[in-house]
C-alpha cells in the first residue's frame, strides 16, 4: 500500500516541479516582454505563452497540493475540530466533496477537450491546439483524484507529507 502512496508522491513532486519552471518561464517572458515594449516593440506571442504558462502551473500544482493538504481549505473547520480521529474524519469528507467536485470538472473539461480536437481549434497567436491544452489540464484533475482516492485508501485519510 505504501507503494502507491511512494509513486503518487513522486508523480506529484515531478508536476510541481515543472509548475516551478513554468512560472519561471512566464516570469522571464514578461519581464523581457516588458523591456523589449519599454524600447518601442514587443512580443505578442510572449503574452500568449505567459498566459499558458500560468494556468498550466495551476492545475500542475494541484495534485501535489492536495497530496499535502495545502490546497484550499477552511481552516476554521480543522481548528474546531480536535484529535487525530476527528482531523482523519474531516479529511475523508474533504477528500470525497473534492473527488466528487474532480469528477464534474473532469467529465465537463473531457467534452470541451474532445470539442477542441474535433473543431481542430488553435491558439491565436501561436497557433497551438487547444486541445493539447486541455488535455494537460484534464490529465492533471485526473492525477489529482488519483492523489485522493490513494490518501484514502492507502494512506488512512492522512495527508502525505513526506518530501520525495
């Protein structure tokens, strides 16, 4: 059991590693961007690209945080609550209403990414498929639920903390 929650953490680190290289990316894109306007020219497609980079970064980001239990959360619910039993009871319900909320944006993004490549839509700048876009995105919610159901199976509801 504690294999799947080895392979999911190092699934998770390798993801949010690239998110770390995507916001540097977007990062030196804008900031070149913004000097190369300030003499009088500029890159539309650096707009474009920063703008990809960012929201990849963000659905990267999102199994690693959710394996770690830094995502989101009201933590006024966790401060009322006290134990380990009770925290662990509050991290099934919270796992479950997040699957099940993946699950919705996973069957809804699935028609908008299966639409793109039908429609065989483009960027319009760089002209990249959308459809590639999507399916990162989609492929992301999918390992973030994959995340959830092995925190709950394999690893009794507790987050994983451990480093890679």
């Amino acid at each position: 059991m504690q294999v799947c929650v080895k392979i999911t953490r190092y699934v998770r680190t390798f993801l949010f590693s690239i998110s770390a290289l995507l916001i540097a990316v977007a990062t030196a894109l804008a900031t070149l961007n913004a000097i190369v306007r300030f003499a009088g020219k500029g890159f539309t497609w650096s707009e474009e690209l920063c703008s990809y980079c960012i929201v990849l970064m963000v659905y990267l980001a999102i199994p690693y945080l959710e394996g770690a239990g830094d995502q989101l959360c009201i933590s006024a619910i966790d401060l009322w609550v006290k134990g380990k039993t009770g925290q662990r009871i509050l991290n099934y319900i919270r796992g479950i209403i997040t699957s099940v909320i993946m699950v919705v944006l996973g069957y809804h993004g699935l028609d908008v990414m299966m639409k793109a490549f039908k429609r065989n839509q483009v960027t319009y700048v760089l002209q990249m498929p959308k459809g590639v876009l999507y399916a990162i995105a989609m492929i992301c919610i999918v390992v973030a639920l994959v995340v959830w159901v092995v925190l709950m199976l394999c690893n009794k509801g507790d987050f994983d903390h451990d480093n890679a």
